[in-house]
C-alpha cells in the first residue's frame, strides 16, 4: 500500500467522508502498512527496501521464548542479515523505563545501527521509539518529552506488533515511565512514525487468553475514547468507529477460541486503526485513571482499563451520550431508537460483561485497591496529559469519585 500524495484539495480531512478506510489510512500517515498471515516473512526484504544495513531489534524476553525472536531473525537471515549485521536487545520490561531505553541505547551504539525493529506489545515500540529519539538526537528521554522536541532526522523503523492492543505502529509517541515513580512521560515527534507496521496475525495467536483480553480490551478503549474526546475530528472519527465497529464483533470471538486467526486478523488491523485515531485525536479521562493504577499496584494496563472504562462511559453520558448511541447501532447493539443515558449504559454495560467473560477484574476491590490511595492517584491522574482531553472535565475530586464507583464498598 503506496502511500499517496497529498495535494491541496485532497487533505485527508477533506478526503475523510469519501474514501475507504484503507486509502485514508495511506493519506493521512506516513507509515505502509503491510496486513496477512505470515507477512513477517517480508521482514527482511522491506528492511532491504529502506536502505537497512545494519539492523536493532527490539523486543522482551517473552516473545524470545515464544519462538517469535528466532522467526524473524531466520526471515532477516535469509536477506543477508546475520552475524554483526543484527543486534538484538530482547530485556524490555513491562511499561519500559528510561533505563530501559538506556540499556537498549548501548546495544545500538556498540552495533552502529542504521534501522530499528520493535517486535512484540507497546512496551517493545516504546522502547524501540525511545532508542530512536537519543540514538539520533542525543540527550535523555525527559527532553523529548511533549511533542516536536526532536531537531534531527531519525532513522527509519519497522513494527512487528504481537498483540492487538495499543496501536503503538501506527503512532509518532514513546511512553516511557521515570524509573522511581513509574508514571509514564509521552514523547512525540512525527519523525518517529515507523516507516513500516507488519501486521502478522500469526503472531498474536501465542499470547496468553489474558494477555490477549487485556490487549484487547485496551484497543477497544482507544476506539471509544478517540471517538469523544475534545481533540477528534474527521480523520480520527473515521478511524474511530471502524475501529470500534471491528474490535467490538471480533474480541468476544477470540475471547471464545483465541486460535480463530480471522478474528485475530480484524483485532490486529482495527486496534491499528483505533492506534491511527489516536494519532489523529487523543485519550481521555480513562487512560489518565490507569495509569496511577499501573504505577502503584503493578496492574495491567489493559485490566485497569477494562475497569475504569465502563465508569468513565456513564460519567461522559451528558456531553457523548449521542456519539455512544451511533456507536451501539454501528456495532448492531441496539435496534430501534434510545434516549442517550440508557445508550450509554447500554454501552457500559457491554463493556463490563466482555470484561467480565474475559476473566479480568471488574473492580478494584479485586485488585486490593486501597481506599487511602485514591486521593493520592486521583492526584497523579488529574496531572495526566490525556484526562485534559475528555469530553467532560474532570478534576481531581470528580477522578476520585471514578476510582469510588470503580471500588464499590464503604468509600463507595
């Protein structure tokens, strides 16, 4: 997929209502996405197509156990890269810091390298995008945080998601955590985009049935969150609702047989398309209440989102009730009219019970949230970039009372 040129009457704005998702896609990202069962295979040829010589692959132990590492550097191997020609940082950590970006940054150094190759979740693109923005432009990752900081040019970068999760491909951000606090810090520039996403739903059928709900249930968050927030627009819209529309039939069909390779592919292509919304829009007050939750009691990112979702739903039905309700009809949840607060807890609720036939927390009881922590984390989650972007404002004791209905108990 070629990506088109842009001329003055054809922006992708402009261009959003009139094309298919895909051409808009191409039109409004400068990353080629290449999608279908055993594409990893073209690894090496497209890393010979942008120029690769000397090649990082970053990745996490887990995916070297899976037998993916191996894959891809056989598929590199047979292209000519072997030997020095690759390096390999394979220790990324869940949610990675800035030493883990450090740590990687030295494997690059010592390899000379002139491309770089995220394999695996978000963690392992974050940290590959990490690696890219010192690599090229020097300094601590605290410099770039925001967007645009980066001067020079950066090199070029293939993705190889394994999870259909954060749309991490197709976005120009590294969230990277401070090492002490563990709350993330965003870091964005448009030179970062990978060049290159391979969507290989091959890939995804090894992930654990948790690790494929929690994935799963993030990409459904970043659907509905982009298709509210205050930042969305034409562009992102489209994307938005496809991408729900897509991740809302197929995630309850991998939840029932995750070696259903069908819907692992629609997982993987529209939690892509919920990742290009993002690019496009933004997150909202969802996102900034996970975090706290991942910094202070280890939680999976994508188990405090299926937990906090549902809560932010009903507390945006005022102002996103009418977007919740086309939401319902495009994913043929609802037949026949609905007023918007009986949409949005319609759509709460379908939010809670795919979590729940998932097998993760519905509650933070069940994670032992404790009640003295909340003010704490309502804190930390009002300073969160993505909680300024929610449809309806939140403040520190409106996020508190988020985490209360998420904790139903005596604080509730």
């Amino acid at each position: 997929m070629q990506v088109p040129q842009q001329t003055a009457d054809s922006s992708p704005v402009a261009e959003a209502g009139r094309l298919s998702v895909e051409a808009l896609l191409a039109q409004s990202s400068t990353t080629r996405v290449i999608s279908g069962p055993g594409i990893v295979e073209t690894l090496g040829r497209v890393a010979r197509e942008l120029g690769g010589q000397r090649l990082l692959l970053v990745t996490d132990p887990g995916l070297r156990e899976a037998g993916h590492q191996e894959r891809v550097l056989a598929s590199l191997a047979d292209t000519g890269f072997s030997g020095e020609s690759v390096v390999v940082f394979d220790e990324v950590t869940p949610n990675p810091t800035t030493e883990d970006v450090d740590r990687a940054l030295a494997t690059a150094q010592l390899g000379r390298v002139d491309l770089i190759i995220g394999l695996g979740g978000g963690s392992s693109m974050d940290c590959a995008n990490g690696v890219n923005f010192l690599l090229t432009n020097g300094g601590r990752m605290e410099d770039y945080q925001g967007v645009g900081k980066a001067t020079k040019p950066m090199l070029p970068m293939i993705a190889v998601p394994t999870t259909a999760g954060t749309g991490s491909e197709a976005q120009s951000f590294a969230l990277i955590a401070d090492p002490e606090t563990h709350m993330k810090m965003a870091c964005g520039d448009k030179k970062a985009a990978c060049r290159v996403a391979l969507l290989d739903p091959e890939l995804t059928l090894t992930m654990p049935p948790l690790v494929t709900a929690a994935t799963g249930i993030d990409a459904i968050s970043h659907a509905l969150e982009t298709a509210v927030t205050t930042r969305r627009n034409d562009v992102s819209d489209r994307f938005s609702h496809e991408a729900w529309t897509r991740l809302a039939e197929a995630f309850p069909r991998v939840i029932r047989d995750g070696k259903d390779v069908q819907a692992r592919t629609t997982m993987l292509y529209g939690a892509h398309l919920a990742g290009a919304a993002i690019e496009n829009s933004m997150l909202g007050a969802t996102h900034a209440l996970a975090n706290p939750l991942s910094a202070h009691y280890a939680m999976t990112h994508g188990a405090a989102i299926g937990i906090m979702l549902p809560h932010v739903i009903r507390y945006n039905q005022a102002t996103a009730g009418d977007v919740y309700r086309q939401l319902l009809g495009e994913a043929g949840l609802i037949s026949g009219e609905l007023e918007t607060d009986e949409a949005t807890n319609r759509l709460a609720g379908f939010i809670e019970q795919i979590v729940s036939d998932a097998g993760l927390p519905t509650t933070l009881m069940q994670c032992d949230v404790l009640d003295d922590k909340l003010e704490t984390m309502a804190e930390e989650a009002a300073e969160q970039w993505t909680g300024q972007f929610n449809p309806r404002p939140v403040t520190i004791e409106t996020l508190k009372e988020l985490y209360e209905c998420a904790s139903p108990g005596p604080s509730a």
